[in-house]
C-alpha cells in the first residue's frame, strides 16, 4: 500500500474592508483569493520529502501526481482543509480528479479517542516526545513570502512546512492501533496468512473472544503496532467450551 503524508499551507486573501473588527466581507470585495502557497509531501517509510512552492512550474502537477499514486493519505485536518484546497487548484486548472484514496486524518482520531488539552497538531507532537512545530514570525512569514517572494521567508517557509510533514509520520505510528476505518492492509497482500489490518505485519496472536453472540469472534493482537484485531467469522464452539470460566472480577 503506497501511503502519502501530507500538508499544505495557504496564501492569505487579498480584500478591501472598511472595518477591521469582526468585518463581513461580500465576494466583490476580494481583489485575490487564497491559493495554495506550497506543500510538502513524503511517502511513509521514506526519507525524502518532497517541497514545492508557487514559484515553482510544476508545483500543483506534482501534488496531483503523487496524489493519484496514492491508496491512501496522512493529514491533520486534511479532510476537511488540504485535500479541498487541492481539489479547487486541480478543478480551476481543469484537471482530473485524483484517482480515489482512503483519508487517515490523525485530527479526527484524536477527537474520537482522547482529552488532550489540545488537539492541535503543536500540542499533540510535543506531549508525544517529539520536536513540535517550527517556530515563525507568524502572518508577517506569508506576506514577505507572498508579496515579497523574499528567499530568507521562503526558506523558512519550507523549514516550517517541512516539520509539520515528518512530525506527523511519529504521530500515525503510535496513533495507528487507534485509528478507526483504517485501510486494510490485507487486501494489499497475496496468500491466506493472518495479518494486521493495520500495518501488515504477520506478527499476530490470539487475544481471547468477542462475545457479542452464543458463537463468537476470534480477537487477535498485533504485537509490533499493537492494534487489537477481530477475526472476520463466528467460531462455532461445542458445549464445553460455551462454559469456559469468566474471569475474575475480584
């Protein structure tokens, strides 16, 4: 399974406003609209990440290319941010859409299974133990970047984008048990083998019964993600087993 780690970051709106407090502003008043100002992008498993910004000729090609090569991508937030700034970039060029990929955005499983104080990407990276986000200049790294196209503010940029991609891949791997609707990485591999839905690995053991019927599920453990695992029929058991003991609650 070929598996993309994602992020993008978007230019700022050009508009005209009279108020600067919690101002509506009509379509007519935009003079630019935001764009995609760059992204970056590794395959999981992979060193090299791959950067390009909007001085570069191929940079919305590139994005597509890889897009459409993948079965799955890693996001934070993406769902509902990256990929539908991509989509409008690719539909304006009157591009194809990308072939069809499975989302694992990792801002939708921490909602799903925990209290952070936090959700956001900056907090979840440091309480795991890894570097966090590249500190900038805020706003004023855009503009110098999209107004200026000042190469100190590019390179800073990139830095910046760059970080946001390689701390998330970490993130997938210890958030990965956790993550619901995972592709399955089963159906990505030949022969009649037990193995992680989640990761592929053959490293499996039996993890005792679900039972949620007279006949139940075989559950599994993966031992190298640690993904808890169900078997996908009923295992008819004869009457002695039925009565296998309850474990103790003392």
């Amino acid at each position: 399974m070929r598996i993309l780690l994602l992020d993008i970051e978007t230019s700022l709106h050009k508009v005209y406003t009279f108020s600067l407090f919690k101002a509506y502003i009509p379509p007519k008043q935009i003079i630019e609209p935001t764009k995609v100002l760059c992204w970056a992008a590794k395959w999981l498993g992979e060193k090299k990440v791959h950067f390009r910004n909007t001085n570069d000729e191929d940079c919305i090609d590139k994005i597509h290319e890889m897009m459409n090569e993948a079965d799955a991508i890693i996001h934070y937030n993406g769902k509902a941010f990256d990929v539908k700034h991509l989509n409008r970039e690719f539909l304006l060029r009157r591009m194809d859409p990308p072939s069809s990929f499975a989302d694992i955005d990792l801002l939708t499983t921490m909602r799903q299974n925990f209290r952070m104080a936090s959700n956001k990407l900056e907090w979840v990276t440091l309480e795991l133990g890894y570097e966090g986000k590249v500190q900038h200049r805020g706003v004023q790294l855009w503009i110098d970047c999209q107004e200026h196209n000042d190469p100190k503010a590019w390179g800073e940029m990139k830095k910046y984008n760059i970080r946001d991609v390689t701390e998330m891949e970490p993130v997938y791997h210890d958030l990965r048990p956790w993550i619901k609707n995972h592709p399955n990485w089963g159906h990505y591999i030949d022969g009649n083998e037990i193995v992680c839905r989640k990761c592929g690995s053959t490293n499996v053991k039996k993890d005792g019964w679900e039972r949620k019927t007279i006949n139940p599920y075989q559950r599994y453990r993966c031992l190298d993600c640690r993904a808890p695992l169900r078997g996908r029929t009923k295992i008819k058991l004869d009457e002695n087993d039925r009565k296998l003991p309850q474990p103790s609650t003392s």
